[in-house]
C-alpha cells in the first residue's frame, strides 16, 4: 500500500530540533492539542541539551520520543536525523504517510493551524512545503515567505539594506510586501513548515552542510527546482519566540550567517569561470560579516 493512502485520522509526525529549549518546550507541546483534530507523533531530536527539559518532557507525555542525535548537529541535520528515524513508522502505516510537520521547540501552535496547513497543501497538490502565518509578540507578521536571494538583489540588500530600507533590491530581496493571502513563495521559514514527504524524500532533505542559516532558503529553492511549490497560508497562525538564542552571541551567530549565504550563492555560481564571481562574494561577504559583529558588539555596550 501507497504510504500516501494512510488514513486522514493517522497521527501527524512533527519534528523539532532540541538544544536546551528551556520553557519553550513545554508550551510548544501543550500548544498542540488545539492546533489539530488528530492525535500526533512528536520527535524531539535533540542536539545536545544540558537542561534536562526533552528527555523530561517526553517522560511525562504521551506521543512524544526523545531522540538523542549524537550531538550539536546543526538544524537541518536533525530533522533528517528524525525523519530517517520516522521511515519505519511511516512504512508501516503508524503514521500520516502525506504530510508531517517540521517547527522550533519555541513555537506556539494557534487553534487549527496544523489542520488549516493540511487543507491548504491539499488545496495545492504540486505543493512540497506550506507555511503559516507568523504573529510576533507586538502583533505584527513576521515576513516569512520571500523570493529566492539572487546574486544581485542579496548585494543590493548587503549594501544599503540598513541605509536604505526601502531600496529596490531590498524589495525584491525580501518580497514579502502580501502577508495576508494564500500564495507561492520562493522560500518559507523553516520554523514551522508543513512538508509532503514523499517530495522531502526525493531532494534528499536538507542540506546536511547548513549548521545553521539559510538551510530553509535552500530547501524551497531545491524544491521549486525538483518542480514544486512553496506555499504560504495566511489563514494558519503562529507564534514564534524567534532568535532568542542566535541574538546573544553574535560572534558566532553572525559569521555563521554569512557562511551559509556564501554556501548557498557559490552553489549555484558552481563553473570554473564564475571562480572569480565566488572570490568576490566571499570577500565581500567576509568584509560584511566583521562590520555586522562588530556594530552587534558595539549596540551591546
């Protein structure tokens, strides 16, 4: 049998990546119960954690597994590490064989929002991920379907992003001027994603080089590439406790953003006479990443 002929009332896999997540944890699991009319199976893959809370939490709780990846992997390593781990589950019919869900241990689902992404993904057939709408604590929209970064419009951004907000190639860096309706983006936050599997499977999951940053923007190009879409539904909504962590130690956070944006334009930059085109990103990128760590020290007093 098809894995994608479960039955609609199967549990729904979802997957976070652990690594200390404090309070968070818990409140991103109560969250669960309204967020879905189905029972799910969560996977904790955690990356290392010192603060007891995953293996306390998955203890307590029904439907949830603890599973140590080995150590501080990266993100997208471990959600591969609990998909490869869920195979078996799937396979076997103990799990929805269609969809799962892939979200931070710091996110809070809203009421139906995981039931409102499965409609929208069945509403979109040729659609790989779907994303939902990201409220932040000032109720604002997090922007967080956006155009592929191009090699011009990421320069243009780079250069006068911070002096010039509201320069053309910010904006087509960012395009995310429409937050309130359903429509395809180049890329969704990898912070909640509704992801069908069997397009998951076929590109190999995330990129396991991404330790951190840009492996999202990575997985929508790779699957709009394999001839997907990346779908975004306003009418599902979240809220997420973003960059708790990456915001307190910028001598690692940021150099670590500006290596994966160098990884993800010099893969596709891949010819022997675009080797100087790759020179020049780097070294612009590297010039970039001291101003940005220093101006981080500096706000920080």
């Amino acid at each position: 049998m098809s894995t994608s002929s479960v039955a609609a009332t199967a549990p729904v896999a979802v997957v976070t990546v652990t690594y200390s997540p404090g309070r968070h944890l818990a409140t991103f699991l109560d969250s669960l119960a309204a967020a879905t009319d189905r029972e799910t199976a969560v996977v904790l893959a955690d990356n290392g954690s010192t603060d007891g809370v995953p293996e306390a939490e998955a203890a307590r709780r029904g439907g949830v597994e603890f599973l140590p990846t080995g150590g501080n992997l990266g993100y997208g390593s471990g959600v591969n590490a609990a998909v490869r781990h869920l195979r078996g589950r799937r396979e076997a019919g103990e799990i929805d064989g269609e969809f799962f869900v892939i979200s931070n241990p710091d996110v809070v689902f809203g009421p139906g929002s995981i039931d409102a992404l499965i409609a929208c993904a069945r509403r979109w057939p040729d659609a790989a991920a779907v994303g939902p709408r990201i409220d932040e604590a000032d109720g604002t929209t997090y922007p967080s379907a956006r155009a592929v970064p191009t090699l011009g419009n990421g320069i243009g951004h780079a250069l006068l992003g911070t002096v010039w907000p509201s320069n053309p190639w910010t904006r087509a860096y960012r395009d995310n001027a429409d937050m309130d309706h359903e429509r395809t983006a180049g890329w969704l936050s990898g912070s909640c994603l509704l992801v069908r599997w069997d397009a998951f499977e076929a590109i190999g999951g995330f990129d396991e080089r991404y330790f951190m940053y840009m492996e999202d923007v990575d997985l929508g190009d790779r699957f709009t590439r394999a001839g997907h879409v990346n779908v975004y539904c306003a009418n599902a909504r979240i809220t997420h406790a973003k960059g708790h962590a990456a915001g307190e130690v910028p001598e690692l956070m940021l150099p670590a953003h500006h290596e994966s944006a160098y990884r993800f334009q010099s893969d596709r930059l891949p010819h022997p006479w675009q080797a100087p085109v790759r020179l020049a990103l780097r070294t612009g990128l590297k010039l970039r990443q001291i101003y940005a760590v220093s101006r981080a020290r500096r706000d920080r007093g």
